[in-house]
C-alpha cells in the first residue's frame, strides 16, 4: 500500500493485476482515492460527495471526446454515494503511523465490468508506485 | 507546446460539460477558491513567506485584486468548475495502454474533482496557466506554457475583455496561494518534502509575472486568443490550421511585439 499523506486525502492512480482468467498481462488501471475515514462520514462530505457524483457523472454523459473523468462506481448497485468506500486498516500515514481509512473507488477503465469482483481481492492487487 | 493546448481544451471540455450545471454543495466557503481570496488572512499567511522580494509580488498582486477584480466580481460569469488543474491531478498517457508504449503523450484523463466549486468560470483557466507554469514545460517557455493553454480552452469557451483583464491577477492569486498555504504548512511540518512541489517553483512563476505590468498580460493574451483561438481565425490571412497552433515563429513574434521592450530592458 502507497503511503497516505496525512494533511491531505491522495489520489491513488494505480494498476491491478487480475490473473483469474489465466491472462497475465490482463490488467486494469484504476483510480482509488483514499480519504481520512473520519471526514469521511461527517454531514458535509457527504452532501459534498452527492454533487461530485452528480457533477462527474454529467461530464461523463456530456463528453463527446476520449478525455476521461472518474466516475464514482456504487456498491452493490446501491444509490447511496455516501457509501461507496471499503475500510482499511493499518494503512501507513506520513507521520510513519497506522491509521483506518476510508478507500473510495472510481471505476477509470470504462467498461469493465467486474470492478467488484476485485474487492474481494484487494490485497493481491499490485499497488504501483506511479503516483505522479 | 502540444501538451498545453491540449491542457486547456480538456478544461474547456468540462467546462463545456457542465455549462447549466449546478448543486448547492458546490457553493461553500473553500480555503484555494481565487473569488475568496479576500477572506484569507493574507496578512498572516504572508508572514510565513521568507523571501522579502516573492512577498512584496504578492502584495502588490493583492492590492491590484482588491482594486481591479473585486469590484466587477459580480460581472464575471461563474460556473461548477474542477479548480485544480495541477500536474498531479493530469493523466498523460500514449495513446495506447501498453506496458513500454511509445508514441507521442497525450492527455487522457483529468482527476481529483475534490475541490469543485461554484466560483468565476474564468477562475479554472486561471488555476491551469497558473499550473502550467510550474510544469517541466512552463519552467522552460513560460510564454508559450501560458499561450498553449489559452488557446486550448478559448477554442471552446472565449473568455471575455473583463475575464482577460482579470486573468493575469488571477494567475498570481494562485500562485501565492500556493507559495503561502505551502509556507504556512511548511512550518508545521519542516520535514515533509511533499509540501514544497509547488510552493518552490511557484516564487519563481510569481516573480516571472511580476516582472511585467498587468496590461502587458492582458494584451498577450488577448492577442493570443484573438488571432490563434477562434475557429477559422486569420492571421496575415492564412486560415489557422492546428499545426500552426505549435509552430513557435508565431509565439515569439506576439512575445516580442508585447513584452520586447520590457524583455530588453530587463
């Protein structure tokens, strides 16, 4: 796991290698932005999250070019923004501390499908260090 | 040079996209939002700021935001806007997803919407030249850096005489945002290099802008909008075409013709 900056919430462009169906050069790019789990869950991110999906998905119904924007992905097919994160644990903070937080997922390759699927694999996926 | 045009049309296209878009989250007190810089305690922030010369910059760049932006705010158009434009949060990539790809780089995707805001649409381009100049890239051309990206978003969305009269103090009032909060942090964490990604080159972007007079940057830009933007625009009546957007011979000529008197004397 990618160190989390501690002032700030980071984003994560990173590379998941899926090797279920056999093909080791099958692998996805995503985005994951990770947020401090406690601002995560107060009253205002939350409305806050709520007109970031809107907005995101708007550009991406909008956009007539190959430019891409994240889209917030919903768990389970649910409609609740405020709940499309998975807890971590033990995630390392710049001060060399532990901490919970709060792993939000955007779907970045258009189409794919089994984006949850991956969850469930979470620790196997290769976190690259090509943050930018 | 090609890199930059495209910086801008990308933000031109979410502009484009979320033109009638709004939400009342987006209307919120934000420490980066440029139209409230004035609610800064700049004075405080300031004093952070080691470097007498970037300090006096950003002061003389407050005042002229106080007396030339302020007063017309309520006549500059807003919009939803990203409001953070910077390397990190710019996805480039060759124009396929192999592992060792070659081929020219493009800008593929934007990310981290976190910072949106309901502020002054002119506010988003004024963040991404403001980035740009910061950019490996912008380093090197700070001229064409700025150029590349107007003429990328004002291809899609013109900006107005106020907007582009604005524009220069606006590019400033990132950049000393940046060079303050990254100041002011900085004392709170002398040990985290993170925090000097922007704020050190950033003195150097704001002392480059200083160095000439507002007017100066107004009339650059305009130039480069009116003679490179427009679709179909004419210059010594040749229909632009986009590969004269990065023939160079152009940028140096508006350079010279705006800035050559005061590049001779500095």
């Amino acid at each position: 796991m990618q160190r989390i900056e501690s002032y700030d919430d980071a984003n994560f462009y990173c590379e998941a290698v899926d090797t279920r169906d056999g093909h080791d050069q099958q692998y996805r790019s995503y985005l994951i932005k990770c947020y401090n789990a406690v601002e995560t869950c107060t009253e205002g991110s939350s409305n806050l999250l709520h007109g970031l999906g809107l907005m995101l998905s708007r550009i991406n119904e909008k956009i007539t070019t190959d430019l891409q924007v994240p889209t917030i992905v919903m768990p389970h097919n649910s409609n609740d923004l405020s709940s499309n994160y998975m807890l971590m644990d033990d995630c390392l903070l710049s001060d060399d501390s532990r901490q919970q937080v709060a792993v939000r997922l955007f779907k970045w390759i258009q189409g794919y499908e089994a984006l949850f699927d991956c969850l469930s694999l979470m620790d196997g996926w290769l976190l690259t260090n090509n943050l930018r | 040079m090609r890199l930059m045009v495209e910086l801008g049309t990308a933000v031109g296209i979410v502009w484009r996209c979320l033109n009638g878009f709004n939400h009342d989250a987006f209307r919120r007190r934000h420490l980066w939002d440029l139209a409230q810089f004035h609610s800064l305690n700049t004075i405080q922030y300031l004093s952070y700021v080691d470097d007498s010369d970037v300090r006096a910059c950003i002061q003389r760049n407050y005042e002229s935001y106080q007396q030339l932006v302020l007063p017309v705010s309520n006549l500059l158009p807003t919009a939803v806007i990203m409001a953070d434009c910077n390397d990190a949060n710019v996805i480039v990539a060759t124009d396929t997803y192999q592992v060792e790809a070659v081929g020219p780089l493009r800008i593929t995707g934007l990310i981290d919407f976190s910072d949106a805001v309901d502020t002054w649409s002119c506010n988003e381009i004024a963040i991404t030249m403001a980035y740009g100049l910061l950019s490996s890239y912008g380093r090197q051309h700070r001229y064409k850096a700025l150029a590349g990206i107007l003429v990328g978003y004002s291809r899609i969305r013109r900006l107005d005489d106020l907007e582009l009269q604005c524009l220069p103090i606006l590019i400033v009032i990132r950049l000393s945002m940046s060079v303050m909060i990254g100041a002011y942090s900085l004392s709170k964490d002398p040990s985290n290099e993170y925090l000097k990604l922007h704020s050190v080159p950033a003195r150097e972007a704001i002392q480059f802008m200083c160095a000439f007079n507002i007017d100066a940057h107004t009339r650059f830009f305009q130039q480069i909008q009116n003679r490179l933007s427009a679709p179909a625009t004419v210059v010594a009546d040749a229909t632009i075409d986009d590969e004269m957007l990065y023939d160079d011979s152009i940028y140096n000529a508006l350079v010279n013709q705006i800035y050559g008197t005061m590049l001779h004397r500095s």
